[in-house]
C-alpha cells in the first residue's frame, strides 16, 4: 500500500435493473365454422419467451364486431384466464360460459384456446386475444408487468348465409262445407349442409293482415301436435305428414264455414351435434293459399231478453236466449248449437268473462264463481235456452249477452260443420241495494247486546245486594224497667 494512501472498506449500494419479460403473441383459427351451428376455435401462442422466470402468463379474449362504414363499434371481454388460472368470464357472455357454450383452456404453459360450441351470426366479427406477464412482488402478491395484444383475427362463415324460401300451393280445392283441402309446403334452400332437419308450423287468417291462429306443427323430430285448443275435437280431421326431403302435405278433412281463411307455412331449418340441442339455422314463410266457397246454408241470429232489468239481492232472474234462422231451415235433427253466456261488470267494457257454456251434446260447462249466487242452465225449445241466477249478489250486476256456434249436419254426406258464431245484444242487470236487508241483521245484534248487557247488569246488582248489604237486628227493651217505672 503505497504510503499516505488510505483505503475505504465501507459498505457499497448496488442497483440491479431487472429486465421484464419479453415474448410474442400469435393468434389464429384451428376450426372454421362453415355453418351456422359448428363449432369455431381459435388458439393463442406465446412464443420466444424471455426474462419470465418465475412469472405467470394469463390471457383475455377480446370480440369486436365489425360494421359497415366508420360506425364506432365497443369491444367486450368474452372470458380472461388471470394468473392464477382461474376463468373469470365477461358481462355480456357469461351465461354461455357458464352453460359450457364457450370454453377457455390452457393446453401448454403458452398456448390458450377460445373454443364457440356453436357459431351463430351474432358470433362473426373480429377476435383478439391479450396475453399478460405476472411477476411476484415483494409483498407476495403478483403484479402485472407486461401485456401483448394480437391483432384482429376476423371470424365469418366459410359458406354463404344459409336461405331458405318456402313455396306453397293447392293439391285439393274446398268448394264447399264438408269437403276436404290439401296443400303442400316445399322448401327451397341454398347453403344448408347435409343432414338439415325441418320443422313447419300451419298458420290461418280470416283475411290478409289479420290476426293469425297457429294450427299444426312438426318439429324436427317429426311429432305432430294441435297448436289451436279449439281444434282437438278435429284431431281425426286435421293431417300434417313429411311427403319429401323438404316437403309436407297439410289437409282438412272436413271443411267448415268458419275454415275459410289464408293458409300459410313457416318452416325452419335445424342442425344438431351429439349429445346437444337443436339450433336454428335458417327459416322461411311461404305465400298464402286461400280456402274460398259460397255459404248456400242458412243463416241464424239470436236475441237475448230477461225477465227483469233490477232485483233485490237473494232473487233468481232468468235470461232467455232465442235462435232464429232465416233462409233454409234445416230438420230439427240436423242441426245443433254450442251456446255460451258471458257477464261484462262493468257497463260497456269490451272485456267480458265466460259465466257458463252448453255445448252442442247438451254438456253444461261453468265457470268457477268467488260468491254465494249460482247460475244454472236449460233448454226450452229447439232453439230456445235459459240461463238462470240463483241468489244474487251485488257482483252479478252488469250487461249480459250471449253467442250461439250452430252446427249443421249433411243430408248427404252426415258430416256435421261449424257455421259462424253468432252474438246477441247487451241486456243490463241491476241489483238493487236492500236497506232493511243490509240493516235488520245489524239492528238484531244491536238488541240483543243490549238485552244480555241489561240482564247480566240486574243479576250482578241483586247479587251484589245480597252479599254486601246485610239487615241490623235491633236489641229488645227490657220490660223490668217499665214494670219499676209503673210501680213508682
């Protein structure tokens, strides 16, 4: 050491810059969806791996869909893998991954794949897969240190979008009541894979743009079920069978007056993987055939009328419904009719409720009732009926009418048909508010609260007397003292 020299043996302070990890990300698709219904998989790849050491590598898959022009579009988290491997999925898809729908899994240390069970067209747009490096901390937390975003991968369909078109068209004409229709449902289709299945639905209107009733359906399983309630007791009249690949036949075999009306399809294509659902892939709806011959049968009406418009509570009212017919009538034999009395409580309300019904046997069907009165029918006459009150209430006030459904059985053929619902007026019900009916039961309890208060009150006060007010004896005078006094 040289001399007059001294050498500092202190402690030193080193800083170590620690590197963060570097590595690349690589997106794409190992499973293309070519129908609507396949399952679409895109893989995400880290590699060249650098200064990770004892880190952890989590990712986020990202989906953004695409749209015309310069439309702002948002991007939703599908479902992220954080780096404790646990999957946390997103707002928007977190029903289909907690259903198995969509799944994420790790397959190596550094390679992620986003699995679509079934691919539908809300699924096509742009995916992106964020991959994040996680490092331990002094405090035993991880803490995030890096994050590499791969650029978009555009998932889409590897065919054309699945169409199907549906043509219907008349095999049999009705030309009158009692006759039998038959049309024919075909599909025509473009960019449906092998192995479609297809459902139909029969629909009916009584003219174009009104309300539609479902009649028939198939679904894809091919099980045939009455989709009108109404139509149940025409189960035997009403046929729905697959002809073709993609054709279905649809008959009435008895037609009805009340059976003219447009007649449409609407069928659906379905693909099904083992093991799972149905899904929908395409649907159609085809033109409109129309059922259109002459009513030459007679027509009818009905009225209503009651014996009284205003009654006290606890009468019985009786309403008469008469049906009238005009034109041919037929024989007492052929003809028949499904009679129904409705209550509207409130005065003009369009609202009404179903009191009781008789069908075209004679079976009496009535609406359950939340009150003390009752309600009864009968038939009069051929074409005459009555509907009977029993022990009114202040709920039974308001407009009543009455339908009548006939039915009219063929000379010629036997076969029974349904002619148009007919309805009558509105006849009004008041009932009247009784005083002394809503009175005496009050004014009985009244008195009789008062009788018993009044009888208890007299027992207690004799009771009372007798126990607590005793009589004094007085003391007898001596007759000595007199007899002394005298002698004086």
């Amino acid at each position: 050491m040289a001399p007059g020299r001294r050498e500092d043996f202190g402690p030193r302070t080193f800083h170590v810059i620690k590197q963060n990890p570097d590595y690349t990300v690589v997106l794409s698709s190992s499973v293309n969806a070519k129908f609507s219904g396949d399952p679409t998989e895109l893989e995400c790849k880290v590699t060249n791996v650098s200064n990770l050491r004892s880190g952890r590598l989590g990712v986020s898959w990202l989906y953004r869909d695409v749209q015309p022009g310069d439309v702002p579009v948002s991007t939703h988290t599908i479902a992220s893998l954080d780096e404790n491997g646990n999957l946390i999925p997103g707002k928007t898809y977190k029903s289909r991954v907690e259903a198995g729908l969509i799944t994420v899994t790790r397959l190596e240390p550094s390679t992620f794949k986003l699995r679509l069970l079934r691919t539908t067209d809300v699924d096509a747009g742009e995916y992106t897969c964020a991959v994040t490096a996680w490092v331990p901390s002094r405090h035993g937390n991880w803490k995030k240190v890096a994050e590499h975003v791969t650029p978009a991968l555009k998932v889409s369909f590897a065919n054309k979008r699945p169409v199907l078109g549906v043509v219907a068209r008349r095999l049999r004409e009705a030309t009158a009541s009692g006759s039998t229709f038959e049309m024919s449902c075909q599909a025509n289709i473009q960019n449906l894979p092998p192995g479609t299945a297809f459902s139909i639905v029969i629909s009916s209107e009584e003219a174009v743009g009104s309300p539609s009733r479902k009649l028939a359906s198939l679904g894809p399983e091919m099980v045939l079920q009455l989709e009108d309630s109404s139509e149940l007791g025409r189960r035997d009249g009403l046929m729905l069978v697959k002809t073709g690949k993609r054709e279905f036949q649809f008959r009435i075999q008895t037609v009805q007056v009340t059976d003219r009306g447009f007649y449409s399809c609407e069928m659906k294509a379905w693909t099904k993987q083992p093991g799972e659902d149905w899904v929908e892939m395409a649907k159609g709806v085809s033109n409109k055939v129309q059922i259109a011959f002459t009513h030459k049968g007679p027509t009818f009406d009905v009225s209503i009328s009651s014996d009284t418009t205003s009654i006290f509570p606890w009468e019985t009212v009786k309403m008469e419904c008469d049906v009238s017919v005009s034109g041919t009538s037929p024989a007492t034999d052929d003809v028949s009719y499904e009679m129904k009395w409705f209550l509207s409580r409130l005065r003009g309300s369009n609202s009404p409720s179903l009191l009781a019904s008789m069908d075209r046997w004679g079976v009496v069907h009535k609406a359950r009732r939340n009150d003390s009165s009752d309600c009864s029918l009968e038939r009069l006459a051929p074409r005459k009926f009555a509907l009977n009150i029993h022990s009114t209430q202040d709920s039974d006030a308001g407009d009543y009418h009455c339908t009548a459904t006939p039915w009219i059985r063929s000379t010629a053929t036997g076969v029974w048909s349904k002619a148009p619902e007919v309805s009558s007026q509105r006849v009004f019900l008041n009932v009247k508010f009784a005083l002394w009916d809503s009175m005496k039961l009050p004014l009985l309890y009244g008195i009789c609260a008062s009788v018993t208060v009044g009888v208890v009150s007299l027992v207690l006060g004799l009771v009372c007397a007798h126990c607590c007010c005793k009589t004094t004896t007085p003391t007898p005078r001596s007759r000595n003292k007199l007899m002394e006094l005298e002698m004086d």
